[in-house]
C-alpha cells in the first residue's frame, strides 16, 4: 500500500499519493461503469472544479472525484472540513447528489445505525467524528422506514459481499436480498452473479414459497397441538368461540322506531347483561373469539369482548348485497371482531384471508356460511362453540335459544 504524505489545504499533486476514505464516506457506494467514465472525462478536460473534503486525514466528501483525478492525473484541490456535524455533512451532500433507490438508502440507514467509536482501524485515535446514531434516527435521515432498516441490517449481518455490493448497485431490493441471506454464503454468491435477471427473480420465488410452505406447516402443527391439548380437558373448554349475540338497539324513540327493530324477530337483550356472561369459563387458556358486531354496536361489542377476557386483534367485514337502515349511513355490512386470550397461532402468511367478504343477505340475523369456512379454515382441530346458533353445523358445539340438538 502507498504510504500516506501528508496533505495540505490547497493545490496538490495528484501523484503524491493516496488518501484513504473517511468511514463516514464508505456509507455510500462508490460509482463505477459509465457513470466513473463520464467523471474523468470531464475531470480530464475541466479539471477538479470542487475540493476533496478532509476529515482527520481521509477524504470525508468526494471519493469519486478523487479517484478519476488520479486516474487522468489531475491537480487535486483538498480542504479540511470545519462543520460540527460530518455526518449530517455526508448524508446531505450524498442524499442529494445521488439518486438512490428506497433499497439502498435503507443500506446506508443500516450502515449508520451500526457504526461505533473507533470502527476507523488506519487512525491512531477513536474517531470522534462517529457519533453513536439510533436506527430511528437513521431512517428518519435516510427517509426510509424503520422496518426496511431492520431489513437492511440483516442483509448487513449475514449477506455476502456481493449480495450487498448487489443492493447498493441498485440490482436486487433490499428486501429480495433478505430472503437470500438466510442461505449460504455460497448459494448467495451463486444467486447474485445469474446474469439473467428472470433467474434471479425465479430463484428469489422459489426461496419464499419455500418458507412460506415452512411457515405455513410450523403453523398447522401449532394449530393441531393446541387442539389435542384442549380436547384433553376434563371439563370441555373451547378454542375458538362464535358468537352473534342479541345485541339491542335503542333508537331515538321506541314509540316510533321499532318497526324495523331486532326485537320484532327476536328477543334481545341489553348489553349490560351480555357483558356479564361468563363466556370466559369455557375458553380454553389460548383462545379466540369470532364477535358479531353491528355498525352502532360496535363500541358495546368492544366492551363486551374485553369484558369476556379477550383482546382485541382485528376484524373482518361482511359486505350485504342489499342496503340497510341508519342514521348516519344507511348501513350495507357487519363486522367480525377478532379477540384472543393466550398464545393463538395467527394464520401463516400467504394463507390470510380478505378482509372484505362479499355475501347475500339471508333471513334476519342469520350469518353467511363463508364465515364458518373461514373460520375451519384458520383452525380446522380446535374445538369450537357457535353462541347463538340457530343451526347445527359438524364439528361445532352450539348454545343459544334456538340452538338446535347436536348428535351425538
């Protein structure tokens, strides 16, 4: 390696030597290709036309131009850096100089978020210039998302070289180079040096459907032991409750408004009194709850789920084929809450359904059988209890004033 000769601010020759870069300018790629081409051939008929910026001796702004002066020979033109924040310094300069994909200012967030005091091994002192940086801090700089950094540190972590060299050329997304970073080295470099780039996309598939079915398998077995668990009980308990209470709607006035009211089909019942319910006692310890709610119950069905003991998770909306009434809206759907209690498997990417689902409208208060499917589906082993059943279904327990008899 050349030795390093001192440089001062001012016009020195090229030929003297060469200055290593600052860690803080390693943060972003180096230009290559056609791109390096046009800058030394301007520099060659121009020359340098803006100084290399120096920092504790290495160049902390304008490695490439430094490069293609050397290269052409160029009088090289350096002053020392005088602002209080060089890395602030870098990230503008770079960010605004550059156009860079989401991807690779991700790698770089990433880059920023793991540098420490003293990372610089050629100086003879910790660099104070490396300021410790939180990765909040870093995608905010970056204008990228926390979770794209968290990514990015991963392919950092455990990628090959050339699967980050491949991320900060702007030829695979940072994401993409997740996936193949859980292989072997090996099997990286294998991958980022395809040339054709179907095979490459076909290759990155064909790892995520590969984890996606082991995904999808870990979940199931999951699903089937917590059924045999439960089913092993010595009193019956329930991992997955249905239930469709008869929530009751009080409208401006029940002198004039119960001509479409629930109450003219079925007796309701106030929701103080479904609150206390103890549907809780035949949940199993890891358990979930499918709840029916209306749009102007939807508050009363929230707390009647936490005051089951289950939390709120999420929930899916049945979409009517004919339009109801309403004060605000006329309402055209339902909604599903979703709750738990314990450890219940979510279901295994990939294999989630819509939100939305589309279905007619049958007698009053009666649910599509899309919704059962839907539920057999997320969990096909755990016992299950239909609350409010008006019919019996194979498989499902029902409770409820017009539940039907089960079979034995």
């Amino acid at each position: 390696m050349t030795a390093l000769v001192p440089w001062q601010p001012g016009d020195v020759p090229a030929a003297v030597g060469q200055l290593p870069f600052h860690a803080l300018a390693n943060l972003f790629p180096l230009i290559e290709g056609e791109a390096f081409d046009d800058l030394m051939a301007d520099i060659a008929a121009n020359g340098l036309q803006e100084p290399i910026e120096l920092l504790e001796g290495a160049i902390l702004d304008g490695r490439n131009r430094y490069r293609a002066a050397l290269a052409v020979g160029a009088t090289v033109h350096t002053r020392q850096f005088r602002g209080s924040d060089p890395l602030a310094y870098v990230m503008s300069k770079n960010l605004h100089r550059r156009q860079l994909s989401p991807s690779q200012r991700a790698l770089v967030a990433a880059r920023v978020a793991t540098m420490r005091q003293g990372e610089r091994t050629d100086l003879a002192e910790p660099s104070a210039s490396l300021r410790k940086v939180s990765q909040e801090e870093a995608a905010r700089v970056a204008s990228v998302s926390d979770r794209s950094v968290t990514t990015a540190r991963d392919v950092l972590a455990h990628g090959a070289t050339e699967l980050v060299a491949a991320v900060d050329g702007g030829r695979i997304s940072v994401s993409a180079a997740a996936e193949i970073a859980s292989l072997p080295l090996a099997e990286q470099k294998r991958i980022v040096d395809s040339v054709d780039p179907r095979a490459l996309s076909a290759a990155i598939r064909r790892l995520r459907d590969t984890k996606t079915a082991e995904k999808k398998a870990k979940r199931a077995g999951r699903e089937a032991a917590l059924a045999s668990r439960q089913r092993a009980l010595p009193d019956k308990r329930y991992g997955v409750i249905y239930a469709d209470p008869e929530w009751r709607f009080e409208p401006y006035s029940r002198e004039t408004g119960m001509d479409r009211a629930a109450d003219n089909h079925y007796p309701t019942t106030p929701t103080n009194d479904i609150v206390l319910r103890p549907v809780g006692i035949i949940a199993a310890k890891d358990c979930v709850l499918f709840l029916w709610a209306t749009a102007p119950m939807l508050k009363a069905a929230l707390r009647v789920m936490e005051n089951w003991g289950f939390e709120y998770k999420s929930h899916f909306i049945w979409g009517k084929d004919r339009i109801g009434n309403g004060y605000w809206n006329r309402n055209q759907h339902e909604l599903l809450l979703i709750g738990t209690i314990g450890n219940v498997p979510a279901p295994a990417m990939g294999e989630q359904w819509g939100s939305l689902l589309d279905a007619t409208v049958g007698e009053h208060s009666a649910k599509p059988d899309k919704f059962y499917e839907l539920i057999e589906a997320y969990f096909p082993n755990l016992p299950k209890i239909e609350l409010n059943a008006r019919r019996a279904r194979p498989g499902w327990d029902v409770w409820g004033l017009e539940a039907p008899e089960v079979s034995a």
